[in-house]
C-alpha cells in the first residue's frame, strides 16, 4: 500500500485555533474548543490555540493564572498560547467592550510566531473572530470562523446600548466577510450570518455535539446525597447565569411554588442579582458548578431540566447545555421563543415541553404537569440519548468539521494549481 495511505488526515499541516475560551473551563465555547483541537492533534496536525486566561463562567480569572500575562503550555498534544485580558466582574457595555478590546490587543501583538496552513476562530467573542481574519489574512492562508453565537445581535437584544451593539456588528462584519467558509452550529443562525453579508453557499453545518458521558450512578442515592426529599419536584437550571438567560424567572417561579425546589447550578456575572432577588427564599438553592465526574448524574437526579431565554432573545445561538440534557434522560421544559435555536432542538428531540419565555406561572404548569404524569414525563426524557445518539455524537460532530477543514484545504489547492 502507498506511504501516502498511512498518512493521517492533517498529517504535516499546523493549524492555529483562536478561541477566547478554552480548556481547563467547563462550560460555554471552552470545552468545544479543546475537544476539537486535540481531535485535529490526534489526527496528526501540528495544532496551536491562541486563547485567554480560564474565567468562565465565573468571570473570575482562575487562580493560577491570576497575575500571569503570557502562558504558553501544552495540553493533550496541543500548543495553547494564553494572553492576559481584562475580565469584567459584571457585564455591562463599557466593560466588555474594555474585555474586547484587551483580548483583542494582546492577540494581535503577540500571535504564536508559527505560520500556520490555516486559522480557525470561535465566535463569540468577537476579539477572537478579529483576530482570526487578520492573522490568515496576514500569512496568506484560509480562514474559517465558527459561529456559536453572534455578539451584536444578542447585545442587541439583551439591552446593550445601541451604540454599542452596532459596534459589535461590524467587527462581525468584518469577521465573517473575510472567511472562506463560515461554519454555524445550528440553521437558525443561517440568517443571522447571511445578514453580515455572506454568501449562503459559503455556510457549512458544524452542529454542537454531546461533551457528556451517560448518568451512571443510582438516582436515589444522588438525590439524597444533595438533600432533595422524594414527593418534593426538582427543577433545576444548569450552566451560566448571565443576562440572556434571563433566570428571574425561575426566582420567582420558586417564590411562587414553595412546595416545588427550584436549583440554579452553575456561575456567572447575574448570580449576585439573582441571590439578592431571592431573600428568604428555602425552596431555592445555588449550586456550583458541578465536576465532570458527577454532572450528569445530578442532572439524571432533578425531575424536569430548564432552559431559558429572554423573550428578545432568538437566532443568537443554541445553548451548549441542551446536549447536557438529552443524554441525562430527564424531560426539558424551555421557556424560550418560540422559533429560535433552543425552541427547535427541543421540539425536534422531542424531549421536553415549550413555554412562553418569561412566564414564571407558565413554567410551574408544565413542570406540575410532567410531574403529575411521571410515566409521559419518562418516555419524553428517553428521547433526549437517542436523539443524542442519532444526530449529536461526538464522532459525527468532529466529522463535520474535518469535512469542514478538507474542504478548505482541496479549495486552496485547486486555487494554487489554477
């Protein structure tokens, strides 16, 4: 058989990643973003990651990287490059504007030296599609942003100030008009891209993929482990307390059932609003963020999983967390828009129930409902792992974007023979 056979996909090619998120954090784009460079160094590509300092979603820099201001380490096989940014205690306009803009300095005076065979950025942030497009465009090579979200748009609709909505516009602007392809996580954000200009036949599918391991321990046991009584309905929200998520309504559906426990696990910069919002509260509980090793037996542990959204807040992206929850089995209630992102994945895993977004009354009927008919509650959480199974998997998901990466590199070379 023919050396050249042997060879691995990527075999020879050095691929620099730009990612404001990254390994060691545990939710968000970070993860996403690990688990697809150490696939592409597995696959024998010299891969570099060009990223921050670990802050999700606690927007705290982590311990020991605190003070650091240029890190350059190896993880799993990659080369991962880190440059220190600013980081916001509280979201706001001005201050992650500041968090752009440092993030987007640091990147660019102080790239990995390396001249990579193409540049892949993760968007958000918006630093890191900037970045992205002026560093292909200065080594001459392919560019491929990956939009798991789109800034301007959810800044437009979470209430950021105008002035700077538009700005985050046109960095994705910019961003977006300089690819050679462009790869969205789900079809809802096909419009958003093409409103940046991009022609549609340049728009690939790379959908999110499960980064969670099947529920393993006894139900019971982890329930009583975290003190939650049997006849007492779990609710629970995992992943970032941000604005966009728009938690209030959980607060105050708690406030407005006390006989059903509502727990909020996770971190962000609205935890702090929300603790205050919920003053007295016995039937409400904050959680850290859980660890690999047990996250998905405590979402197996709850009764009905949430996920929610502002009302404004549709076609910005699909909440990494959904993945999550088909695999762990349990119903979805998503009191979110109807339409988006997040409403689609629901209805087509048909794992769960839809309510209106921002109706804490709304959201208890549904979850009394599935708790009232555990037997329909049951068959409407099976269906999460094998919708996982069919469409979500983590070797389909890595597929499409080696699919993705091939087709940049055929398209180049066709050019350079021309």
């Amino acid at each position: 058989m023919p050396e050249s056979e042997h060879r691995m996909p990527f075999e020879g090619r050095r691929l620099l990643m730009v990612s404001t998120n990254y390994a060691p954090e545990l939710t968000g784009p970070g993860p996403y973003a690990a688990q697809l460079a150490e696939h592409w160094a597995r696959s024998g590509a010299e891969t570099h990651v060009l990223t921050g300092m670990p802050h999700y979603p606690s927007w705290r820099t982590e311990a020991p990287y605190r003070g650091v201001w240029r890190a350059d380490e190896e993880r799993s096989g990659v080369q991962v490059h880190r440059r220190r940014h600013y980081v916001p205690p509280r979201q706001g306009v001005l201050r992650r504007g500041v968090f752009e803009a440092s993030v987007l300095a640091h990147g660019l005076t102080a790239p990995p030296a390396q001249r990579p065979d193409a540049v892949i950025a993760q968007m958000p942030g918006l630093a890191s599609g900037v970045i992205g497009a002026r560093l292909a465009r200065r080594h001459r090579v392919p560019y491929i942003p990956v939009v798991r979200n789109l800034t301007g748009v959810a800044a437009a609709r979470s209430g950021i100030r105008e002035a700077g909505a538009a700005l985050a516009a046109r960095a994705e602007r910019y961003a977006l008009g300089a690819a050679t392809l462009v790869g969205v996580i789900h079809e809802s954000l096909v419009p958003r891209v093409t409103a940046h200009g991009v022609d549609p036949g340049r728009i690939r599918l790379v959908p999110n993929w499960s980064r969670t391991q099947a529920p393993s321990a006894d139900r019971a046991a982890t329930r009583a482990r975290l003190g939650w009584r049997d006849g007492v309905p779990v609710v629970l929200h995992s992943g970032t307390m941000g604005r966009k998520q728009g938690l209030e309504v959980l607060v105050d559906a708690a406030r407005l059932a006390p006989d059903i426990r509502v727990v909020l696990m996770g971190d962000g910069d609205q935890r702090d609003a929300l603790l205050a919002r919920a003053p007295g509260l016995p039937n409400l509980d904050f959680l850290p963020p859980a660890g690999a090793d047990e996250f998905t037996d405590i979402l197996a542990a709850a009764d009905v999983l949430v996920v929610t959204q502002c009302a404004s807040v549709r076609g910005t992206g699909v909440p990494s967390k959904l993945t999550s929850y088909f695999v762990s089995g349990r119903p979805v209630v998503a009191s979110v828009a109807d339409g988006g992102g997040a409403a689609q994945e629901v209805q087509r895993s048909g794992a769960g129930l839809l309510v209106a977004p921002e109706d804490p009354a709304a959201v208890l009927a549904a979850v009394r409902k599935l708790f009232e008919e555990p037997a329909a509650a049951d068959r409407l959480g099976a269906h999460g792992p094998l919708y996982v199974a069919r469409h979500l998997s983590r070797e389909a998901g890595l597929a499409r974007f080696d699919a993705l990466l091939g087709e940049v590199f055929d398209e180049a070379g066709e050019s350079h023979r021309r």
